[in-house]
C-alpha cells in the first residue's frame, strides 16, 4: 500500500512538473494563431478558427522587428559561440595541464565568473568599452560575451570532460613532437565533441535570450536583438497581444531548430557529464 502510495504521488508530481512547463508553451502558441478578441474572451481556448493573421502581422511590420532581431541575434550568437567554444576548450586544456594547485587555483578563479551576478559587472563593461571605442557596437557586444559566465560555464564544462581524454594519447603525441596547440586541435578537440554540443546550446540559448547586455552596450540607436525587440513591442503595442505572441514564437524558432540538429550531441553530452 505504501509503495502504490508513493508511486501514485511520485506519478502526481510528475504531471505537475510536466504541466508547469507545457502550459506556458501551449499558452504562447495558441495565443499566436487566436485573434485578439478570442484572446480576452478565452485565453486558454485552442485557437478556432486557426488564423496565420498574426504571423503575416509581426512580418509586415514597417519596422522590420523579425527580419532585423532575427539577423543580429543570429550574428551576435554564430559569432560569439564561435569564439567562445576554442578560447574555453583552449584554456581548459591548459588548465588541466598544469600541477593540482595551480590548476585549482586557476578553477577558483573561473569559478567567480559563475558567483558574480552580470547586473553587477554590467556598468563596468560598458565604461571599459567606451573607453576603447567599442560602445554602441555589435563587436563590443560580442567582445562582452567572450567573458563573465559565458566563459566560466565552458571551462567547467570542459575540464570535466578533459579527465576522460586518456593521458597516453596526449603523451604519445609529445614524444612524437607535436606541440601542444597542435595536441589540443588534432586531438583533443575532436574528442570532446559531445562537450562542444553541450557548451554550443547551452551558450547559444544564453546569448540568445540575453536582455541587459544588448540593452546598454548597443542602445537603442544602433539595432536591436530579438529580446530587446520583443521588449519594444511590448512597449508600444501594449494592447495587441496577438502579434506579440506571434513574435514570440517567431523568435523561438532559430533555437528550436538549432536543439533539433544537435539534441544527439547534446544528449550525449548530458549522459557522459553525469557519469563522470
């Protein structure tokens, strides 16, 4: 009786967790393909009848918010997962290289990147890019990716994965006079592959969805991401939550597909660093 107890309330937990984070999806798509009026008469109602008004809406608009958001997201993102994925697998394999104390002290030090919330660091970024000219800028934005949490998530990610690289490949590689540049690229790198996909969309997702960065280093002179866009309209078409919905969902697309090309890495990746 105790055990049908547990499993029956363990099943009951489980469509909770589930509920709690289908509902605001089904909420976002339904909404996208309702009309304003069936949103406020029912907003929990399946959309019937189907419009793709919405949709034709949020990509008419004489702003271009989607085209325009979508692209620089997807810059800002490419661009700064690119540079962030060889400088921490890199640095990782420098780092696990070195003797155990410097090697933990070098850890602690990432570590604070982890700890230190971004709202704290945020103003002295943007002071240190206007000193060298980079405020209002796309590529001062990706230099501010390149460090902070961003960084330190992938360094910790790689480590870990680093100490299931075995040692005897690295040294036949030494003893056969490959430098250690050439080591990590030719052989560690490809090794670590399932790490690569983790680090890809977990960072791709945060520099996607990131607010507070694209918000003050570019300002709203010089272009704008997805989110800030998302934010502007909100702003000004308060009322017509149709459209936003509908541009929500546009934003969502990009990641989405993104997950589905690399979900076999990724979970790979998950099972491997569980193991460990």
């Amino acid at each position: 009786a105790q055990r049908t107890l547990a499993t029956g309330f363990l099943l009951f937990y489980a469509w909770l967790a589930t509920l709690c984070f289908v509902l605001p999806i089904y909420i976002a798509l339904s909404r996208a393909f309702k009309t304003q009026r069936q949103i406020l008469a029912n907003p929990l109602s399946l959309p019937i009848p189907f419009t793709f008004d919405n949709i034709v809406a949020a990509l008419s608009r004489p702003d271009q918010l989607i085209e325009g958001g979508l692209s620089n997201s997807l810059l800002v993102t490419v661009v700064s997962v690119a540079l962030l994925i060889p400088l921490s697998s890199a640095l990782s394999f420098y780092i696990s290289e070195r003797k155990p104390l410097v090697r933990n002290i070098l850890l602690a030090v990432f570590a604070l990147g982890l700890m230190v919330p971004p709202q704290i660091t945020l103003l002295p970024i943007v002071q240190l890019l206007q000193a060298i000219g980079l405020a209002n800028s796309y590529p001062g934005l990706i230099l501010a990716n390149l460090g902070g949490g961003y960084l330190s998530f992938a360094v910790f990610v790689y480590v870990g994965f680093l100490r299931s690289v075995p040692r005897e490949i690295i040294e036949a590689a030494r003893v056969d006079g490959a430098s250690d540049v050439r080591i990590w690229w030719t052989i560690v790198f490809p090794l670590v592959r399932p790490a690569t996909a983790t680090v890809g969309i977990f960072l791709g997702l945060w520099v996607w969805n990131d607010f507070l960065n694209p918000l003050f280093i570019l300002g709203p002179l010089q272009g704008q991401t997805i989110t800030i866009g998302i934010y502007t309209s909100l702003g000004t078409f308060t009322n017509d939550y149709s459209q936003l919905f509908a541009i929500m969902v546009l934003a969502a697309i990009i990641p989405v597909v993104g997950y589905l090309v690399t979900q076999r890495e990724f979970i790979h990746g998950l099972m491997s660093g569980a193991s460990k």
